[in-house]
C-alpha cells in the first residue's frame, strides 16, 4: 500500500511540474490578465533604420513603441488594436478598409510601420495606411 501511495504522488508530482513547465513554455505574458503576448512583440527600430516591417508569424504578432505602445494584430489577423498598459486606446478592423471588390481573403499579410502610420499588405493586393495616434485610415485600396 505504501508503494502504490508513493508512485501515486510521484505520478502527481510529475504531472503537474508537466503542466507547469507546459504552461511557461506557452510564452504568455507574465500578466495574466494582459490582453497580448508580449513575447511575440517586435521593439520599434531606430528611425534612422528607416520603415520596418514583418509578416504575422507564430513568433510575432505585434509592434512595440517607443512610447510604450503596443499594437497588436487580433488572432484572425483582420484587426489591430492599440494598447498602452491594459488600457484599450483604439482597435480597427483593417480588413473591413478595403473595397467590396477586393479579391481573395482579406487576411493582414504584413505590417509596417513609421513615426506616425501603419500600413497593412492586405489579401492579395489590398493596402490600408493608419494613423498611430488615433487608428482612423488614412488610406485603403487594391493594386
């Protein structure tokens, strides 16, 4: 009894050290409570770098500014909301920026950024520029 009492503790032991060691291994913010993961945020370049980009990816979703902002890319990658802490400042569903006619599914397919708008590469040759401060579109189309 006292083996089968033993191994069971150990078996429990181990699974959970397995979920734990599973959930830090998720990259979750350490806030649980944050509403992004900020392991999956690129830091906002020097500008004299120039403009930066990426394609949202498993390891990036996201841009962080120098400002401390955070611009996130929702999980459908149609949206972008911008965040500083936990506060909510804007959201924009970049999508929704194009014309009816645009073709092919209306997925951000990159991101890119300067000191005062973000553009999307959207579906196959759609295109939305957004202003930082206030998420309004400055400009949407299709090539």
């Amino acid at each position: 009894m006292k083996t089968a009492q033993s191994i069971f503790a150990l078996l429990l032991v181990l699974s959970l050290s397995g979920t734990i060691s599973w959930a830090q291994a998720t990259g979750k913010s350490a806030k649980a409570n944050s509403p992004y993961d900020a392991s999956l945020l690129l830091p906002e370049p020097d500008p004299a770098i120039g403009n930066a980009s990426f394609k949202p990816s498993a390891q990036v979703r996201g841009l962080k500014g120098e400002d401390g902002i955070v611009y996130w890319l929702s999980a459908d990658q149609q949206s972008i909301t911008a965040y500083k802490g936990q506060q909510t400042l804007w959201a924009t569903n970049v999508a929704s920026a194009l014309p009816k006619s645009a073709s092919g599914p209306s997925a951000i397919k990159s991101m890119a950024w300067c000191s005062t708008a973000l553009f999307f590469s959207v579906g196959e040759s759609g295109y939305v520029e957004l202003d930082r401060q206030t998420g309004k579109i400055n400009q949407a189309g299709t090539d």
